[in-house]
C-alpha cells in the first residue's frame, strides 16, 4: 500500500519523501528523500514504536495478533493501534479497511473517530465491484466512492489483498489531492515491491515466485492469489517459519494456510534474534496438519536437500512459491538455476 502510495504520488509530480520497508520496483530504492510536502512511511505494529508517529493521513490494512513477543493478548494490539490513531494530527484522518476483522473490532471497542473505510461493494465509501482476476496475473475492478461509480481500476499486480491494497491508496491520494486520472496511470504500471509476490524466474514451463509472508493470513492470501493467476496448476509452496514465539502460536494456522497448496516444503525455524524454544520445530506445523493435507507436506533439514527434493518433482505447468520472513528469500534463484542445470541434462531430469 505504501509503495503504491509512493509511486502515484511520484508519478504525479509530486516528489515524495518515502520510508518502506520493502524495496520499491518502480523506484529501486525503499527510501528517497523528496523536495514535496508528503512523506510517505510505512509503519507496522512489531515493536510498537508505531505510536510515536503523528500521521496527517493515518491508514490501517488489517489488524492481526502477530508480534506476540511484544503482544501479551489481541487486545493489547488493539489498544497500540488506538493509540497510534489518537497521536493523528489535528484534522488529519483515518483510513481503514472496512473488510478487516481486526479493524472492526477497533473501530467497534475504541472511540478512534470518524473513518474513511474502504473494502468490497458499495456500502464503503471506497468501494470495488466488478472485480475480475486476470489469467497470468493482474486484477481490475470498478472503483466507487461514496456508492458512486469513478472508473475502472486495472493493476498489474494480483490478488484480492492487493485490489484492496489499490483501494486504500485511491483514498489517500484523493485526500492529497491526487487526480484520478494520475491515480489510474500509476496503479496500472505498478509491479509491486520486492519479496511481494516476486516473480524469480521461469525454467521450462515451471515459475518460481518469492514472498515476504509470514503470517498465516500473508500465506493464505498468497497462495490463493496464486491459484486464481494460474487455475488449474499445481502450486508447491516451501515456507520457512520465521521466529520460535511465532510458530508456537500459530502452527496450527500456518498448517491450515499451507493447506492452500498442491505441495508443501517446510524448512527449520528462522529465529532471527529469537533463542530456540524447547519442542518448537517445524514439525509442529507438519503434525497440526489434516492427514490428508499431511501426505503432501514434507520436513526439509536444509537448503540444499529442500532444492534437491523441489527440482526432482518440479513439473512443467507448476508454480513454487518461496514464502518468509527470514533467508528463505534467497532460495527462488537457486530453485531457478538448478531448473536450468537439469533441463539442460540428457536424459532430461527433473523439469518435463
């Protein structure tokens, strides 16, 4: 959302300052010191450091229990997020999906306001309808404001997360004072950020796809924006867990997500600055798994023997997602270039 944000308000003329965490494609940096009035930053709730910022435009893509070293309960997540808003500058404004769970317990238990809300139909005052998913990639949609139909919306990029994602920065760039038009130009030429549903390389009839998620939602959004890209293919899917508290509490979603796949790969626990935490493995994931869904997962000890096992069995027509927060971000190239090396074999290997 922030690197859309970014882009159409560059395009616009705008020359933005920007501070993402991911590194914009279209710009080729994630931060950019701009001679404009707008800073655009993306914030997120891990450390809660979050609260400290005084937004003019304040905007929430979903609310989720996920830093739990830092978040006792949900409600504490809640109460940072209110928190944030409250510190908005006076006259600033809140954006907010309307679709989110978390967002609506926010704006039910906590007087944040009034809200700009954006999600599906036309009961919000951003609104998509007629949406329709692109065979390949790419999604389009009708934009409304107020239940008042604007123009149609075409990304470049997939999935319903990121037609919501558009949705959130037509609001923003309307409060800016954006132009649709200029708005329309910039979502349609945008190709996202690295690590965001990242196209890694295409090696005889299979693609491989790299993502940031870390999230059982993250997962799931992403796995079956894959499905509707590509219908029909098979999707493999090799996940690295990333923190020990995370998987801990949530191994039991992330078997569910990973369930969204024709294959799953799992590789050991990136703790990042976590310790190791006694029994919590990857094999939780593995065990919370149905056993039908179980059949199709499989316990990867390392790189190199996780490359070994996703090259053998890679088919022509299937799609591999590389999917953490952690080093699993560097696997899709070498997917990619072990690909290469077995088509390249006689008798062919692997890849048919």
């Amino acid at each position: 959302t922030s690197s859309m944000i970014s882009l159409i308000a560059e395009m616009a003329g705008f020359k933005p300052t920007v501070a993402i965490g991911g590194e914009l494609a279209d710009i080729g940096t994630n931060a950019k010191l701009g001679e404009g009035d707008f800073m655009v930053a993306e914030l997120d709730e891990s450390d809660r450091s979050f609260v400290y910022f005084h937004p003019e435009l304040a905007i929430i893509t979903n609310i989720d229990w996920d830093h739990r070293d830092h978040y006792i309960t949900f409600k504490s997540v809640t109460d940072a997020f209110a928190e944030f808003l409250a510190h908005r500058k006076t006259g600033g404004k809140n954006i907010v999906c309307a679709e989110d769970p978390g967002v609506q317990e926010l704006c039910a238990e906590y007087n944040i306001g009034e809200c700009i809300t954006y999600g599906w139909g036309t009961g919000w005052d951003w609104g998509a309808t007629e949406v329709e998913h692109i065979s390949g990639g790419g999604v389009s949609y009708m934009l409304n404001r107020k239940g008042q139909k604007i123009g149609r919306v075409s990304l470049s990029v997939s999935g319903e997360h990121n037609a919501l994602n558009s949705l959130a920065a037509c609001a923003a760039s309307f409060e800016m004072g954006i132009p649709f038009e200029d708005v329309k130009r910039a979502l349609m030429v945008f190709s996202g950020a690295k690590r965001r549903l990242q196209k890694m390389g295409e090696v005889g009839g299979v693609v491989i796809y790299d993502d940031y998620g870390h999230h059982p939602s993250e997962i799931s959004a992403t796995l079956t924006t894959l499905r509707k890209i590509f219908p029909g293919h098979r999707v493999v899917a090799v996940f690295q867990p990333h923190r020990f508290s995370r998987t801990a509490a949530l191994f039991k979603e992330f078997a569910d997500a990973l369930s969204i796949a024709d294959r799953a790969f799992l590789l050991p626990v990136y703790g990042s600055d976590e310790k190791p935490i006694e029994g919590v493995t990857s094999k939780l994931i593995f065990d919370a798994a149905s056993e039908a869904c179980r059949a199709h997962y499989e316990l990867s000890a390392d790189f190199e023997k996780l490359i070994d096992s996703v090259c053998a069995e890679a088919h022509d027509g299937d799609v591999i997602l590389t999917i953490g927060a952690g080093s699993v971000g560097t696997l899709g190239k070498k997917i990619a270039k072990r690909l290469e090396e077995l088509k390249a074999q006689e008798p062919f290997a692997g890849v048919q």
